[in-house]
C-alpha cells in the first residue's frame, strides 16, 4: 500500500502554474498553426480551393487536440482574442498566473465589447481577479464588467432579446416533456424564488422531493391561471447605482450574488406598478453597512437579515455561491465582542460558518490567508 508524500499548498500552487504555462504554451501553438494553415490556404488559386483550404483548419487542428471543430473553433475564437486585444491578460497567462479555464471566460465575454477603453480597461482587471477567484466567481464579475463599461451596447442587446422571449415545450421519451422558458433575468429570479418559497413552505408531512414540489406548483400555476401579465410575488434583490436610477446615466440592475443584470429601466418600470418584492435600500458606498443601527442581541432582526441577504447575494466564504438566503448569519468579530451590526455580518453556508467556528483559515492561490472578505462587486 503506497502512502501519498508531503504536500504543502504552495506546492499545489506551483504545480497548477507549471500546468497553466502548459496550457498557455499549448494554446499559442494552436493559434500558431491555425495561423501558418490560413496563409497557407490564401495562396491558393481558385476561390474554391482556398474556402475548402479554410475549412479544414478546425478538423485538422480539433483532431490533433482531441476536440470537435465547434469545439476547437470557439477555443481558437477565444484565445485568438485575448492574445491580439488583451496583452496583459496574455503574459499572465504565459507566466502561469491564470489557467486556460479563466482565459477562455475572458475571451468569451471580450466578444461582447465594442470600445478599444473597455478592451483597455479589461486588459488591466481581469487577470488579477481571475488570478484569485473561482471560474463561476469570475464568470459573474465578467458579466457585471461588460454591462458597467458599455452599458448603452448592453440595453441594446437585452431589449433585442427580451423581443425573442419565448417558452418551448418539446415531448421526451416516458410519457414526459420538456418546458424551456427564455424570459428577462428579473423575471426568472422572481419565478425561482416563489417556487422555492412554496415548495419548502409545504413542509414535512409532503413526501415529495424538493424539485417535485417546485415542478408541481408549476404546473398548477400555469395551468389554472389566466393572468396575461406576470405578477411578481418572491423577494428579489436588485442592486442599481442612484445616479442609473434617477436617469442621470445609463447603466444596469444587479442581482445581489452577480449572477445576472437587466437594464435599469426595466427595473424601474417594475418599480412602478407597485410590485410588492420592490424594497429601496440605502448602502455605506465605502463600507456598504446597511444599518448603522446596533442591535444588543446576538441575532439579527428580520428587516437586518433580509438586508444582508440582499447586499451580498452569497456566502462570503471565498469561492462559495451558496445563495444569502440558505445561509446562516454570522458574525466577522463573535459576538459579544463584536456587534450585531450590517459591517459586522456576512452570510455563511452552514459548512463554512462552522469551518470557522472551529478556526478554519482559506488559503487564496496567491498564498493569502483570511477567514472571510465580502464579495467583490467592483468591475
């Protein structure tokens, strides 16, 4: 029986590297090779010829990498973007700072940007958030990047998309079927949350699973209701800057935990029907403590819960998108000694909160140490 050698975290550091530089050194040869058979292919004669020449790039390459050529296809498309348009994020990967995972969020998402600044300006963040946070942590900071810097290119592609919402309803094998609804991001959250709602509000004596409950209630409501508008009845947390929401400029809606954006005005025409999920919330813009107020017990209010759920979205424990709202709350200093106030408490899964009750320290890829930092939310 073979036992395991000593491992420390900086060695499992320094081992992701060397295959980060692996992958970064696979990728410019990929792109170096698509590149020679494209020149290749333009000295041919014929305009045949040279679309057939072009054609097989992505089977030849894909099939030496052991990929689809849709797959090789939106790798390349990727790479070929970060290496010509983002060159600090390019030499990070190189050096090993950043995996072939993270560069392809990069590229993916630079697809959606028009301006040669908000190139500019992704080139100077991307790498070093992407250097300390997870793909899913990056992937939502991305999407919130894209909205902030070109919010106006941004409306323009939601309202395009909110004119194809759809729902499509396609029939499976054993009697069952398939509902596939494209709606507004807000819209959906607020669906989510009231089947949740519901489905746990059901209790024990339900035999049913959680997700049978939720496809239950569905059903039900779909099929006894007549309503031709959606009526929103779920707490949703949207987070809007003054400025956006007074008009001054333009700019987007935030879920809380960064999953997803919609534009401001579609947020603020909800505001205006009186839905009954619509809070306003002023926030500390340099510590974001919702309330100054100090509570003398150890548990938070409700009104403070609910507040705290909707500021940081997630469980603030590095790398955990457990939703606010399935956490516990706790406190950054124990209680007593620290109070019950909003710049003392995050919310924690019920994992995390007791790793650190029991003085569970996170050790970052960049080798740095701390129990818990609120989430991100600058882009």
């Amino acid at each position: 029986m073979s036992s395991l050698l000593a491992v420390s975290s900086a060695q499992l550091t320094e081992l992701d590297r060397v295959v980060a530089r692996a992958e970064a050194a696979r990728d410019a040869a990929m792109l170096a090779m698509a590149r020679q058979m494209r020149a290749d292919s333009s000295r041919a004669e014929s305009p045949m010829r040279r679309q057939v020449e072009l054609s097989v790039i992505p089977l030849t390459i894909g099939q030496a990498m052991g990929l689809s050529e849709t797959q090789l296809m939106n790798r390349l498309a990727a790479v070929e973007r970060v290496h010509d348009q983002l060159p600090d994020t390019w030499t990070a990967y190189t050096s090993g700072s950043i995996d072939a995972a993270r560069v392809r969020e990069i590229g993916r998402i630079s697809s959606r940007l028009e301006r040669d600044e908000s190139f500019e300006r992704l080139d100077t963040k991307a790498a070093t958030y992407a250097s300390t946070h997870t793909v899913p942590e990056l992937r939502a900071w991305l999407k919130r990047f894209v909205v902030r810097v070109e919010p106006d290119r941004a409306t323009v592609r939601a309202e395009k998309e909110r004119a194809a919402r759809r729902v499509d309803i396609s029939h499976d094998d054993d009697a069952m079927a398939w509902v596939t609804a494209y709606l507004p991001s807000h819209v959906a959250a607020a669906i989510d949350k009231r089947l949740d709602r519901a489905a746990r509000a059901m209790g024990a004596d339900d035999d049913r699973t959680l997700p049978q409950r939720r496809a239950d209630m569905l059903a039900s409501w779909t099929t006894t209701s007549e309503a031709e508008e959606p009526a929103l009845r779920a707490d949703i947390a949207v987070t809007i800057g003054a400025d956006i929401l007074a008009g001054a400029t333009e700019g987007f809606g935030f879920a809380a935990d960064g999953s997803w954006a919609v534009p401001s005005g579609w947020i603020a025409e909800l505001a205006q029907t009186g839905s009954p999920f619509w809070h306003r919330m002023v926030l500390d813009p340099v510590t974001d403590d919702v309330l100054s107020h100090e509570y003398a017990g150890r548990f938070a209010p409700e009104i403070l819960t609910k507040a705290l759920i909707f500021r940081d979205g997630v469980c603030q424990a590095p790398g955990c998108l457990t939703p606010a709202d399935r956490c516990d709350i706790d406190h950054r200093q124990p209680w007593p000694d620290g109070p019950t106030t909003g710049d003392n408490l995050n919310p924690m899964s019920r994992r995390h909160h007791s790793q650190k009750g029991h003085g569970v320290i996170w050790v970052l890829p960049d080798e740095t140490r701390r129990v818990v930092e609120p989430l991100d939310r600058t882009a």
